[in-house]
C-alpha cells in the first residue's frame, strides 16, 4: 500500500485554505482549542472533586 506523501497533503492543505480561507480557519481552531481546554478543565475538577466526595451506596 502507498502511504501519502507530503506534496499530497500540502496540496490538500492549500486547497482547504483556499476553499475556507485564513480567518474563518482560524475561528475554527480557536473555537476547538478553547472547547478542548474547557474538556480538560472539567476532567480535572471532576476528578478532584471524585477524590474529595466518596460514593455512598445506596440503601433499598
């Protein structure tokens, strides 16, 4: 199997520069960054907050 090779994946980065542009590129990777920093942050507090808390069990 042929792997793809680095003109192939230039030539598909300036086709999606070209077809999306810089600024909307741009919005789009600060959009996730942000979404991704949010999803650690929550991780982390959770986690904390599991080891602050103990589980209760429940009684029937």
């Amino acid at each position: 199997m042929m792997g793809i090779s680095i003109w192939q994946l230039l030539i598909i980065l300036l086709i999606v520069v070209m077809l999306f542009g810089t600024k909307r590129l741009r919005g789009l990777g600060s959009d996730l960054g942000s979404a991704i920093a949010g999803f650690r942050k929550s991780v982390s507090e959770g986690e904390s907050k599991a080891q602050v808390e103990p589980v209760k069990p429940e009684l029937k």
